[in-house]
C-alpha cells in the first residue's frame, strides 16, 4: 500500500472551487435539516400528543424513500441532475412554507401532519439521487475517497450543531421561526448548486440524451435493478448495507429501554451518549481516507463490523454498572461512539466504493434502489426487534445483536465478497 501522506489526502479537493460550493452547499441543507426535523417532532406531539401518532409519522415519513425512490431514479435520470437537485430544494421550501402557514392558522391535524411528510419525503426521494449522480459529476475520480468523506464529516457536524441549536431555536423564537430557518438554508444550498459551473454537467446531458434513446420508463426502471443485482460489486454493497442497517436497529430503537432497563437512568443518558454517537460519526468519517491509503474496502469493512459487534455487546455490561451516573454516562458515551465510528467507516467505505463502481449511464437509478433498500432495512428490523424484545430482556436482544454481528463478520471471511478497487 502507498504511503500516506497526512497533508495531501484533502488538499486537492480544497483547490476545487466547485466541490467547495457542493461541501458548503451540503453544510447548509443538513444543518436546516436537523433543525427542522426537531421543530417538526415537537409540532406532531404538540398536535396529537400521542406516541402512536408520533409513530405513524415516523414511517410516513420513510415510506417515500423505499417505495418512490426506485421510480424517481428512472425520471432523474433522463433529467439534469443539477437542476433536479436545485428544483427539489425549492420545492420543498414551497412545502414547508405552506405547512408553516397552516400552522398559523390552526389547521394543521394528524392528517394534514401525515399528507406534508409524504410531500417532503417524496421531495428527498427524487433529491436523493439526484445529488448523488452530481457528486459524481463534480468530483475527479481521483478524489472521491477524500471529497465524499469530507461531505460525511460536514454532514455529521452539521447535524450535531443543528441538532443543538434547533432546541434554543424553538424555545426562543419558536417552532416557525425553526421551519422558516429550514427554507432559508434550501433556498442558500439552491443558490450555491446553481453557482456550480455548468461544466461539471456535460456528461450528465450527454448520459441523458443516450438514456432517452434506450427505451420507456418501465425498461429503465428494469434495467436499474437489474443493474444492482447483476452487478457483483453493487449487489455486495447493497446486502452488506441492508445487514449493517439491520444490526444498528436495536441499539437505535431500543435507546429508552436501554436507559431504564439496562442502566436505571433518565433521558440524560441519551443525550449524553448522543453527543459521543455524532463525534464518533465525525471521527470514523475523517479517518476513513487515511484507512483507505492502508487497507483494502474489505478490511475497512471487517474492522469497521468488528467494532459495531464489541460496541454493541458491551452496552448490555450497563447492568454491571446500573445507578452508577458517572460509570452509566461513561459506558455508553463510549459504547455509542465505538458504534458510530463503525458505522461511519462501513457505511462509508460502501458509499465510496459504490460510487467508484457504479456505470455512470446508471447512477442515478442504482443509487435510487440502492437506498430503497438500506432504508427499508430499518423498518423491517425493527418489526423483528419489536417482537423480539417481548421475548427477551433489552440486555439479551443487545448480546443476540453482538452475536449477529460476529456471524456476519464469519461469513464475509468465509465469502471474501468484490467490493471493488480500492
């Protein structure tokens, strides 16, 4: 492996002028993100004051992105991808315009709460891979290891302060003025997208033109996924994404329960040991270029499974250490933070190794199936969770979590799955 040198891996990207207007752009939409996603928790409950309601909108809200994603992949990907992505953040300003004004007036019921989340999520859906096949676009294939890592650390910090300042936002100015706060960052990272020189665009017009040619919406929905599966490479991403995203259910729809149960502690235990979670993000995030100089996708990916195995297992030892605060917060900052930094290196090393891989005539659609499936992955292992947990102790579903994990790890030893050049 080539040696690495520490100044180099981001300093290329940072010359780019366009990939800094993308990194900026990134930055601005996922911190209106988060502050928008606490502002829009607080108006469901304060609406339904109901935990089933607070629920169903937590589907609702994934429901577009495993089912429209696939379709909107077909339609961006016969479309500019850059005007896709600056139409849909328009157009979800317009929406969270309207539903702020609703909200003003006192109209806004469960219903009205449920229609606006499919909107906006069906927005993301065609954002989605929309933004995905333009990364690609503006990034030399030469850089997207360090450009793509760098947009995930961004993201991760974006998220950690928007997360923090969204509470203050809503106490002091309330949840509008958070909504407002969420158009105004659309409508900036719109701006910024469109500032992008045209000339990161010819391959997508030239793509365009060969794919309209190829045949109707049904064939090109066909050939996506046919695509994925028949690829090695992308159909490995996709299964190992589809695992990951499974064995970090417990540990993320279980928080409550591992608070109380495991450990006898409130609700600042979880923001503690969210706090650790967003910095092991961060960190796995900007260390992956480095292990990528070193170490091949596959060894970045049983590393990064090792750790989400030993993470997740250790947060049932909480019983040893139950009523203690001082030990509690300590266990499960470090816990959590083992567990984010793994699933930053996985769920990165992936992302980067399908965008290497992934023939650029079928980006957008193989990006569409390819998060459909990662993301239906949460709700289907929660449905086992949930049954699960009826079964056993929340300390016992952690240990069989663990378990999974080092099964999983077993079989990608035994299997060796192509995950592509490095």
């Amino acid at each position: 492996m080539e040696e690495v040198n520490s100044g180099s891996i981001y300093e290329n990207i940072f010359k780019e002028n366009e990939y800094k207007k993308l990194l900026f752009s990134n930055l601005i939409n996922r911190f209106g993100d988060s502050v928008e996603s606490i502002a829009f928790v607080w108006i469901v409950y304060q609406i339904t004051y109901s935990a089933a309601w607070s629920a169903i909108i937590f589907a609702l809200n994934m429901l577009p992105n495993v089912i429209v994603q696939p379709f909107a992949g077909v339609i961006v990907e016969k479309l500019n991808k850059k005007h896709v992505v600056i139409a849909t953040h328009f157009l979800r300003a317009f929406i969270i315009i309207l539903f702020v004004i609703l909200f003003r007036l006192d109209m806004v019921n469960p219903l009205v709460l449920s229609i606006f989340t499919i909107l906006i999520t069906t927005a993301e859906s065609f954002n989605m891979p929309a933004g995905n096949a333009f990364v690609v676009q503006v990034l030399k294939e030469e850089d997207i290891n360090a450009g793509i890592s760098l947009i995930t650390v961004i993201n991760g910090v974006a998220t950690l302060v928007g997360s923090g300042s969204g509470g203050f936002i809503i106490a002091k100015l309330g949840v509008g003025a958070a909504m407002f706060t969420d158009v105004a960052t659309f409508i900036i990272a719109a701006i910024l997208i469109a500032l992008i020189k045209d000339g990161c665009e010819i391959f997508n017009e030239n793509a365009g033109e060969k794919i309209s040619k190829d045949g109707g919406f049904i064939k090109m929905l066909k050939e996506g996924i046919r695509y994925v599966f028949m690829t090695p490479e992308v159909r490995n991403f996709c299964v190992i994404c589809v695992v990951l995203n499974c064995l970090i259910v417990p540990i993320t729809a279980l928080q409550a329960p591992i608070a109380d149960k495991i450990f006898g502690m409130g609700s600042e235990l979880l923001s503690i040991g969210g706090v650790f979670a967003s910095i092991g993000g961060i960190i796995g995030a900007s260390v992956l270029p480095y292990l990528s100089k070193k170490l091949s996708p596959f060894g970045i990916t049983m590393i990064g499974i090792a750790m989400l195995a030993v993470g997740t297992g250790s947060v049932a030892l909480g019983r040893f250490v139950r009523g203690n605060a001082v030990l509690s917060y300590a266990l499960v900052s470090i816990c959590l933070f083992i567990v984010m930094s793994a699933t930053s290196l996985v769920g990165g090393i992936l992302n980067i190794q399908f965008m290497k891989s992934v023939d650029k005539d079928f980006m957008a659609r193989a990006s569409a199936v390819f998060n459909s499936f990662a993301i239906a992955a949460t709700p289907f292992g929660s449905l086992i969770v949930s049954m699960l947990v009826t079964r056993i102790s929340v300390s016992h579903m952690l240990i069989v979590d663990a378990s999974l994990a080092i099964g999983a790890l077993l079989v990608l030893m035994i299997l060796r799955p192509s995950l592509g050049r490095s």
